[in-house]
C-alpha cells in the first residue's frame, strides 16, 4: 500500500513537472482603432498578424478595441480586402471589439457591422482594464 501512495505521488509530480515545461510563455496585444480609417484598421489588422507570426499564434492573445470614430470602418459593407482580412484575423483568434457607446453615438446597430466583429459598453473602459492586466498597448 505504502508503494502505491509513493508511486501515485512520484507520478503526480512527473505530470505537474511536464505541463508546466511544456506551457509556452503566453503574450498579450492590445491594439486600439479609433479613426475612420481603413488604412489605420488595416495597420491594425498587419500589426496583428506580425504579431502572431513573431510569436506564433499559440503564444499570443490578441484584442483589437474599435471606439470612436473607428467604428465607421467596420460596417458591413466595408470594402472587400478589409472585410476578408478581418475575418482571417477572427478566424486566426484575434478578438475584434467595438464600442458600444460609440456605436450608439454614431446610430449604429450590430445588424449594421461585420458579423465578425463582438461587443464592449466602453472602449476606452477595455482599453484601461486590459492595460491595467498587463497587455502590451499598441496604436497604430
């Protein structure tokens, strides 16, 4: 009995041990758009995917914040090349957020934007907690 307790332990310790070696370290991107811009939104979206590419997509969590008057450029008749690269940078795990406040300023409805595309109350709110968390802030 005695053996089985010491084999059970040495097991549990060689399972903790090895998926703590394999964790990969783990980086945070924060990117913020808040111009009507498509080629800011498109910065943005570069930005992301380098990002991704220098550090694989596994060791990256990405969030794109759209407030202001950035979330003119994710409507959903946004220009073909943009609209297609958001939807790979979705699809690749990047999380595009728009503002909610700005989208009630601008009378903007979800019906009305990408479908790709979440939700937050406030932008600026996301951009602070995230930053606050230890996200790298980046604004292209």
């Amino acid at each position: 009995m005695e053996i089985r307790k010491w084999s059970l332990g040495i097991c549990l310790i060689l399972f903790l041990n090895t998926a703590w070696c394999v964790e990969a370290p783990r980086y945070r991107l924060l990117l913020q758009v808040s111009e009507a811009s498509l080629d800011k939104l498109n910065l943005a979206l570069n930005n992301a995917k380098n990002a991704q590419k220098a550090f694989g997509p596994e060791n990256i969590e990405i969030e794109m914040v759209v407030f202001g008057a950035g979330v003119q450029t994710l409507k959903y008749y946004a220009p073909s090349p943009i609209a297609d690269k958001v939807k790979e940078a979705v699809y690749s795990g990047v999380r595009i957020v728009l503002c909610e406040i700005a989208m009630r300023s601008a009378n903007l409805r979800p019906s009305d934007m990408l479908q790709e595309v979440r939700y937050v109350p406030s932008g600026v709110a996301e951009i602070v907690e995230k930053h606050t968390l230890g996200w790298a802030y980046v604004r292209p």
